[in-house]
C-alpha cells in the first residue's frame, strides 16, 4: 500500500552518497558507505556424495533444499536495499522477538488453560491477565513521551528489553509449580510489548529508499509470524521431551540471541536530532508538539478497535472451548488449533495483499475492514459456534493486518519525516492498550458464544461510529476526534 508524496520518492540516504542528507537523519559527514552486498549471496551447493546409497541421497537431498531455502530467505530478507539501509537487521531482531513469544505461548499454555478445572483454570488467567493489564496500562501512556526523551540509546534498550526476558524466563521456569511463575510472566509480557512499541519508533530510521513504511511493517509481520511459527514447533518439541519448563529455557535462548541481534542494528538508529514529538491532542499541551492530523485519527480509531476484537478473540475462545469440552485435552487442542489457524491465515493474508496492493484512501479501508469485523461478530452473535468463532478469526485477523498496513501508509503520507518515529511508537502503544482492554473483556464475559460476540459488535458498533464520525470532523469524545486538519500541519523543532 503506496500513498508517497512527490518529494518522498527523489530522497536518497546517506549510504548512497551526500547527495542529500535529510535533516532529520543526521549521519556523520564523509563517513564510508558500507560495502555492497555481494553478487550472489547463496550458500555453497554441497556436492554429490562419490557412493551412492539411499541414506546419503536423502542427506544430501536435504542439504541442497535446505540451501536453497536459505538462499531465498535471505534474498527476501535482504531485497529493496533492506541490508544496506539496516532494515534486515531488525528484521531478524523482529523475528526472534516474535519466536520468544511464540515459545513462551506454548510453554504457558498448558498452566493457564489445561491443567485446571474451568473454574480454577480461569480464575488463574483473570490473575495473570489483571496483573498484566494494570502495570502495562500505567505503562503504556509513559513509553511513547519517554521515547521522545530518548536521543541515544535505542539498540541498548531494545537489548535490555531481551536480556530482561532471559532472566524472567529463567525464573518461570525454576518457579513453574507455584505463584512465582505469574509475575514472571507478566514482566516478559510488558517488555514484549515495549520491545514492539521501541520498534515502531526505530522502523523510520532503517527505510529503505525504494519501498514505504506500510510495505516494510508488513514485510516485518510476515517473517515474524512465520518464524513464530517454526519456533513454536521447536517449542513444543521441547515442552514434549523435557516438560513446560524446558519451552521457558528455550524461551531464555530465543531471549539471549535476540539481545544480541538487537546490537548488531545500525548505529544510525540511535540519531534523533531533528525530531519533533507528535501529541494526540488536538492542541497540544506543550510547545513545539506536532499533533496528528485528522486521517491519522480515524486510522488509529479503527485499528484500536479491532485490536480489542483480536485481543477479546485470543482468550475468550479458549474459555468457551475449555468449558465446552471437558475432560477431552485433544478435542481442545483440536478446536482451538482450528480458530488460531483461522487467525493465522488471515494476518498472512491481510499482510500480503496489504504489501502488494495500492489504496487511494487508506482511511476508507480502516473503515470497510472495521465493519467487515462487526458484520462477522454480528453473525456470530446470531449463530454462535466453532465454524462461526472461526470465521471471527480469519476476517478479524485479515481486517486488522489490511487496517494496520494503511495506518503506517495514513502515517507516512500525512506527517512530516521529523515525526513519524514518534507517531508509530504512540500508534502502536495505542494498538496494544486496544489488545490488552479486549483480551480483558473475553476473560470477565460469561462463556457463552452469543454472549460475548453480542457485547464485542456492541463496543465495536461504538468504535465503528467513532471512527466514522472522527472522519466527518466530529467526535464522541471532545479532543480525541476529528476536530483537526485533515493533514497534519509541520511543526518547526
């Protein structure tokens, strides 16, 4: 999803030469430009064993494909100037963060959910997801401001983020049997969503000249969920042979190499001398402020509302499945497999067409993909069941892939260089504060199918409203509407 101005498109980084060097992107005068990739990046093709027998084909066989796979990855990884800019190396550090929490899914999967009677099993979940919604929730309005503040420091952050994860890890693990486990789990929780917000932040910096920041998030998405994918399995590999608490000590090692790939992006990150925060205030409280224009608030009115149905949607079909299938562990496993399959697709799906295709009016698409969700809560209130909680999670996962790719692309367009770092690291703390408060809602709801879709399309109802009138220039909560210009007016630091 392109929405590009003019000027945009002619802007060459500073490892392209000194032609220009944006204000904004201060990087030292006369400094050598890194080396250019090499011509072919593919790994050495192993060569056919001199006596053939099947076991050595096989082998063989294995170690060609596997080359090869390699070789389009890191082609992928590393396609539209993604090296040279330092994209692909938070790309990697993405994507281990996405592994960590996947194998931290499944490591904790079978204590909040399967290990107790439904009673007891939720009451435990309403604990952990109360302790995790209140400090991230006091949290949440001091990362963006304090990302502001930060001028250097934002690899080591990022880093600590991880090194933090590695010693909780640590601790669930030694502390799996009794109550220690849950602030664990909750500090991990907290720095994995402020390691999401840092990134958002960072993402600006590492754009590659050729591609927009909509398709470089979205490219980001998909590796992540893939190699969330890929470690999961290792995970539950481990949580088979050596228990829940052998996942946590792979979680710690996911944690610790994510620290150090967090070290290995570029420098130049860490330069913010130029920038003007953003507020999302109308009028800002504060001098030299840049607040969001009206397009950015209707993008993010629609993307926090369907963040809440994702959030509702993780937690309240593992209750409803839990309390529906008693004492059959496999049909649970079955059921819920089934809907986060469903949600699977559709965050590839909506990634991918979002990457590939181009929206005119990407707020436009906020507003169909927020009321293709209600309309698929809507019907599942009317016939509750699996296939329908399913379909909930393939075009609530879709809507909300497609709604984030055009709020980077709303945010690109309508503000200025200078503050689009802090417009993503507010963006996306507004994103997971959406997630948190649905994640709540599907805990404390009765677990009964029609009940909870029938309360989701009433708040989504709400935020579809919102949202709409936001883009008329009205509002239902003074100051946070669309009582602004349509575009944001610069900011002079």
């Amino acid at each position: 999803m392109t929405r590009q101005r003019p000027e945009d498109q002619s802007r060459r980084y500073p490892w392209e030469g000194d032609e220009y060097k944006p204000r904004t992107r201060p990087y030292p005068t006369g400094a050598p430009p890194p080396p250019p990739p090499p011509a072919d990046e593919r790994p050495t093709a192993p060569t056919m064993p001199k006596k053939l027998t099947v076991t050595r084909v096989a082998l063989w066989r294995t170690r060609q494909l596997s080359a090869q796979a390699v070789a389009a990855f890191r082609k992928a990884a590393h396609a539209d100037g993604a090296k040279q800019s330092g994209l692909s190396s938070l790309t990697y550090a993405v994507m281990m963060n996405y592994a960590a929490d996947a194998a931290m899914a499944v490591a904790l999967a079978n204590t909040l959910f399967f290990s107790a009677a439904t009673g007891e099993s939720k009451g435990k979940v309403a604990l952990y997801l109360l302790i995790t919604v209140a400090p991230f929730a006091l949290v949440a309005p001091v990362i963006g401001p304090a990302l502001d503040r930060i001028q250097h420091g934002r690899r080591v952050a990022l880093a600590a983020s991880c090194v933090l994860r590695v010693v909780l890890s640590v601790v669930m693990a030694v502390n799996f049997d009794n109550w220690g486990l849950y602030p664990a789990a909750l500090g991990s929780m907290v720095l994995s969503k402020s390691f999401t917000v840092l990134k958002a932040a960072i993402t600006p910096r590492v754009l590659p000249p050729d591609i927009t920041l909509s398709k470089t998030n979205a490219r980001m998405t998909v590796f992540g969920l893939a190699a969330g994918g890929v470690f999961g399995l290792v995970a539950a590999g481990f949580a088979n042979i050596f228990g829940s608490p052998g996942a946590l000590w792979f979680t710690a090692a996911l944690c610790l190499g994510n620290a150090v790939l967090c070290l290995r992006i570029p420098s130049w990150v860490e330069l913010t001398e130029g920038e003007v925060p953003t507020s999302l205030r109308a009028r800002p409280q504060k001098p030299k402020r840049q607040s969001l224009g009206r397009t950015v608030v209707v993008a993010l009115w629609g993307n926090g509302s369907i963040r809440m149905l994702t959030g509702f949607l993780m937690l309240f079909a593992a209750f409803v499945v839990r309390a529906q299938t008693e004492g059959e562990p496999f049909l649970q496993l079955l059921l819920l497999g089934v809907i986060a399959g469903a949600a699977g697709v559709g965050s590839f799906l909506g990634n991918a067409v979002g990457a590939r295709l181009h929206f005119g009016a990407p707020d436009q698409v906020v507003i169909g993909c927020l009321g293709a969700a209600l309309a698929t809560t809507v019907l599942a209130a009317i016939l509750p069941g699996l296939l329908t909680a399913a379909a909930v999670g393939l075009i609530g996962a879709t809507a909300s892939s497609l709604a984030k790719v055009s709020l980077d692309a709303v945010i690109q367009d309508d503000l200025p260089e200078e503050s689009r770092a802090s417009a993503f690291g507010r963006s996306e703390t507004i994103l997971q504060l959406g997630w948190v408060f649905g994640g709540a809602l599907g805990v404390l709801l009765p677990t009964e199918y029609w009940i909870g879709f029938t309360v989701l399309s009433g708040l989504l109802a709400c935020g579809l409203a919102q949202t709409i009138l936001s883009r008329r220039g009205s509002t239902l909560i003074p100051g946070l509407g669309g009582d602004r210009p349509l575009r944001a007016t610069p900011v002079t630091p």
